[in-house]
C-alpha cells in the first residue's frame, strides 16, 4: 500500500473514529468516514494489549496484506483499522473473512 493510501495524523483518526460508521468484530473494529481527497486512506492502530512491538508489526502487515488482496483502494472513504487480540487466535483467511464482512457491511450502509 502506497503512502498516500495510509491515514498518518492523530486528527484523522480521531474524526474517522468519533464521526463515522463503526462495525465491531471479535477480530477488528473498523470505521469508515468519506473523504474529500478523491482516494482510499487506510488507518491501522495495534494496541500494546495484543502483544510486543514484534506482534503487532506483523498484525499491521497482515492487515495491510489483506486490504490489497480486497481490492478497495478505489474508494473514497477514510478507514481505521483497530484489530483485537482475538486476531492473533485466527488464521489469515479467517480474519480476512471477517475483514471483507466488515467492510461490506460499512461500504452498504453508507450507500455505495
């Protein structure tokens, strides 16, 4: 995922997490905001409680894996990705069921 496609300030995640949609899983919590930039924006936050700094770089690069392998960069959303510590006791496919579930469920409720 490119650079442009990732939510890098604090202030973004805080709007995307305090005014859009959110969709809680036992994997993930994730929250969808349309944007003004014309492109996907993707936000991922690992919290210290699902394990050392090793841990959750390779939940980010999964997450990151599984949001190519969706094909949802020609959105025009902002997304936060909060995964769980319940991510770590599924396999990949697993949460990336879960994932596209999520995303699907926000993606109608907004109304794309």
């Amino acid at each position: 995922m490119r650079k442009i496609n990732r939510l890098l300030r604090n202030d973004d995640f805080t709007k995307v997490l305090n005014k859009g949609h959110k969709v809680k899983d036992a994997s993930f919590l994730v929250a969808c905001l349309p944007n003004d930039v014309g492109h996907l924006r993707v936000g991922i936050s690992v919290s210290k409680k699902v394990g050392g700094a090793v841990t959750r770089v390779r939940v980010r690069r999964q997450v990151r894996a599984m949001i190519n392998l969706l094909d949802v960069l020609s959105q025009k959303d902002d997304l936060v990705i909060l995964p769980r510590r319940e991510f770590l006791d599924k396999t990949f496919q697993e949460n990336l069921q879960a994932l596209t579930k999520a995303l699907k469920s926000l993606l109608d409720r907004s109304g794309k």
